[in-house]
C-alpha cells in the first residue's frame, strides 16, 4: 500500500499494490471509520463502508485528486507495474 497524500491530516489518499483495474485511490478516514474509492478516469466515487464522509468533504477530496490526477495516474502505473 502507498500513501500518496493526507489531507487536512486526517484523511489518507492511497493507492493498494497489486490492486485490480479500474484505476483507482482509496480514501480513508480511519478515526472515523470511512472508506471509499475514487476512479481516477471519471472521479465516480464507490462507498467502501457504510459511514460516508460529509459532501462538502468528499466534494473536496474529489477535487482534490482531480487537481492531482496526473500525478495520482503515474503512481498508480509504477505501483502496479512492480507487483
């Protein structure tokens, strides 16, 4: 697993090795138990677990990795390419 960013210290944008296609990051927000996905190609978000971030926060975690989706992409591309 690589941990490409934390934001507002709290929550984790990552990528899992070995993970399967489409591309995509998991968010997790462990402290209060949140997980879910973002694909990277539509910024379409898949809920993990049933407690969900806020909108206003997910909306901004989604803008968040829009801004960042380049360099998300790359990583994602070395990360699955070493396993």
């Amino acid at each position: 697993m690589g941990e490409l960013f934390r934001v507002n210290n709290r929550i984790r944008i990552l990528i899992y090795t070995n993970d399967h296609g489409p591309a995509h990051v998991h968010v997790i927000v462990r402290a209060e138990g949140i997980e879910f996905k973002v694909v990277l190609a539509d910024l379409s978000c898949e809920h993990i677990t049933e407690k969900q971030l806020s909108a206003r926060d997910e909306k901004m975690v989604v803008k968040f990795i829009e801004k960042n989706r380049s360099f998300i992409m790359e990583a994602w591309n070395e990360i699955q390419k070493g396993q």
